[in-house]
C-alpha cells in the first residue's frame, strides 16, 4: 500500500461506501435484546390469602407444566390475590409452541376454585422504554382514565407500535354496602349477600366439544361489570314468587378503588401513557410515528382544557405536543 496510493485510497473508498449503504439497516437502541426464554402464567384469585393461592391454584399449575418438553425450571410466587408461575426453558427452544404447551396444560385443570379469574399466560421479553406522555387536565378521573385508554388503543393500533401501557390511574371498584337493620329485616348475612354476587358474576369453563377437525371450547359468560348489573342479583327468593335484588336492599356504587394513589402535573390530575418497543422494531421509527399521531391526530381532538406532553424520556416532540 506505501507504494501504491491509488489502491489504498480505493479501498478506503470501498470501505466508506458500504458504510453508508449498511448504515439505514443498523440497529439502533441503548440496550442489547435478550432473550429471556421465560413463559409466565399468571392467575388472580380476589380475596384470597397466599396460603389459599398456592394451595389452589400454584401447586396445580406446578404438576402440569413441570413435566413439559423443554422446560428448565419452575418458580412461582403466591400473593394475596394473585398466582404467578414463571417456566424457564432450555435455550433454542420453539417459544410459541411452548407457550401452546403450557396454554393446553393449564387448560386440563379442572379444579381451580371458582373465584379464580381465567389464567394469563404471556412470554417474558426484553424491552425498552421509548416515549411516555403525560395527559392531565380539569377532568373527572372517569373521565381522564376513559381518555387515556382510548389514547392508548390509537397508538397501539399504528402499525409500527406494538406496545403501550397506561399508569398512575385507580382500577375501577363496585362497592357494595348493606344497612345492618336491613339484613336482619330480611334475615340475610353479609356472607348470604358475598355469596350471591360471587354466584351471579363469574364465567365458568362448560367443557369442550372434540370434533373431526378442531377441538371447540365452551364458557357461560356472566362475569357483571356495571353498577346497574349488580343491582339486578336476586339475593332472595320467596315462596310466593317474589324476589328481593340487591339494588333494593343495598347501596351499590360504581367507582374506583380506594388506594393512596395521587398522579398530578401542573397541579391538575393527569395519568401516563408509556410507548416501549420490543424486539425487532426500531427504536426511530417508533418514535416518529408517536410523535407525529400526537402532533397531527390526538392533540387537536383533545377536550377543552386537557392537554398531552412528552416526559424526560422523550427528547424529541414536536411543539405542538404542547
């Protein structure tokens, strides 16, 4: 090469040249993607006590995906109110035939108690958060929480967004409350009237029908889920055919749960709308098509007074945002 510039310099050349054409096609984020191989199946069960979760739901869901293909390890976690069981598999191994695995083991049990909500079963991946907005105003937190998922159902819908998450809000809560003269008036209990809402709002597996071609699963569908819903429970039936429903004995309100949750921005209740990527999307065109949705779609439809903003961890939204 000393002797010969020309051929050092088109080399050097060659070099820069496919640079620049492999450079659109690099990828571009802060931290590698890994690859987990964890599947987690995750359980609610309301009211319940760790023992009572382990016991009911844990253990069961242990025997069946203990003995699957591929499976490394088992750990779970019992909490009040929740079972979760995260299965590790042996690395290479086909993750959405496992999660299939996994999805029809659980499925063969029978025998979890009735409160216990329908099994989640998700795959654990690595992901990085992208963009968080910040949508506050002079709103009613119904109000707020129906508009921040309704920002969050349009910007998971953009083709080149695949996961978004919204915090800071109160989940929704049916409180229920039952004047002590008035049970005893009707000879009830509170367990009497705990026991007919839990009968008259839960979905229930009814089995399944094997055909030739496909295997059909069948649910009774009754989970309630609106105040006016709870009030039509029959608590009592008489001989002569009349009934007594709990919206005639019971102070039935539809609102949120009461936790010391308070989210503000600008002195004024707001809630936060969270845009990650996950593996193979890119962290730039995540990114522009966010920004551009808020700029040109959700800020000039937004309500009176209500306003989004982008967080720290956006360094690059339009003005409009504001």
């Amino acid at each position: 090469m000393a002797s010969n510039g020309v051929a050092a310099n088109l080399l050097m050349f060659a070099i820069l040249a496919a640079g620049l054409v492999s450079l659109p096609g690099l990828e571009r984020q802060s931290w590698p993607t890994l690859a987990f191989n964890h599947i987690e199946v995750s359980i609610a069960y309301p009211g319940a006590t760790p023992e009572e979760v382990e016991e009911s739901i844990v253990v069961k869901v242990e025997e069946q995906v203990s003995s699957l293909d591929g499976v490394r390890a088992v750990k779970s976690t019992a909490a009040p109110g929740v079972a979760s069981v995260r299965i590790q598999v042996k690395s290479g191994t086909d993750i959405p035939k496992a999660i299939d695995d996994v999805e029809s083991a659980v499925s063969r049990i029978q025998t979890f108690p009735l409160g216990a909500r329908r099994p989640e079963i998700t795959e654990m991946t690595s992901r990085q958060s992208i963009i968080r907005l910040v949508v506050y105003g002079d709103i009613s937190e119904r109000s707020l929480k129906g508009l921040a998922y309704q920002l969050e159902d349009e910007l998971a819908s953009l083709p080149t967004v695949s996961l978004v998450e919204t915090s800071g809000l109160r989940d929704y809560e049916i409180s229920i409350e039952v004047p002590l003269n008035r049970l005893r008036s009707l000879g009830l209990t509170l367990d009497d009237i705990a026991a007919a809402v839990r009968r008259s709002s839960l979905d229930l597996s009814a089995g399944r029908i094997d055909t030739a071609d496909e295997q059909v699963r069948i649910r009774s569908l009754g989970q309630r889920y609106v105040q006016q819903d709870f009030e039509e429970i029959v608590v009592l039936s008489r001989r002569d055919g009349t009934t007594v429903r709990l919206g005639d004995i019971a102070d039935v309100r539809d609102g949120f749960e009461d936790v010391d949750l308070i989210v503000r921005h600008e002195d004024k209740p707001a809630a936060f709308i969270e845009v990650s990527r996950v593996e193979g999307e890119h962290v730039l065109e995540v990114a522009t098509a966010v920004h551009e949705h808020v700029a040109n779609v959700i800020v000039p439809s937004l309500p009176q007074g209500v306003h989004v903003e982008p967080t720290s961890s956006s360094r690059h939204c339009p003005k409009a945002c504001t």
